[in-house]
C-alpha cells in the first residue's frame, strides 16, 4: 500500500513541476510576444503560430535581442528561449508518455 502512495505523490509532484514549468515558459513567452508589439521597427521582430499536420502547434517569436519557440503536441510541450548575443538560454521540456508517466527537462545558462 505504501509503494502505491509512494508512486501517487511522485507522480503529483511530476505534474505540479511540469504546470510551474509550463507557466514560466507561457510568462516568458508572453513577455516577448507584448516586446514585439512595442517594437517600432518591425522587420526585425516576428511573432507567428504555426499548426502542424499531427495536431501539433509551434509558436515562434523573435525580437532584436530574443528568439524563442514553443512548440505543443498532444499534451507534451518544449520552450526553448535564446538571447541573440549567447548570454541567456533556456530550455523546458514535459513529454507524457502514453502510460502516463511524465519526464520534465529543465536547462537554463
């Protein structure tokens, strides 16, 4: 009975971790799609979803000093954020296997 316990709780904190993931991915991506919007020279900024033939979605978004990418596919999910100069990256990742199971990636520089 406890081991089944165990893998609930584990299982809990997996999905806690990937909801706080996903939602400083969805901030960060907020804040870059609002600095492109305050850009005044537009040809260096884009801001662009794409819809991907197997359901998927990619979001892309790029500013003078940023680009990121977040890309959505059957309810796993990747961001990866760069700063143009090297001096920032990012990288989240949560993959739900189909037994539902979750593996979460955080990389940050």
């Amino acid at each position: 009975m406890a081991a089944i316990s165990t893998k609930v709780n584990a299982r809990s904190a997996k999905e806690a971790r990937a909801r706080t993931m996903q939602n400083s991915a969805l901030e960060h991506l907020k804040r870059l799609r609002m600095a492109v919007r305050a850009e005044t020279n537009t040809a260096l900024c884009s801001d662009e979803i794409f819809s991907l033939p197997d359901s998927g979605k990619l979001h892309f978004v790029n500013t003078p000093k940023t680009r990121a990418y977040y890309l959505l596919h059957k309810g796993s999910w990747l961001y990866l954020e760069r700063d143009n100069d090297g001096s920032f990256g990012m990288l989240y990742a949560v993959r739900k296997l189909a037994d539902g199971r979750i593996l979460t990636t955080a990389v940050q520089e």
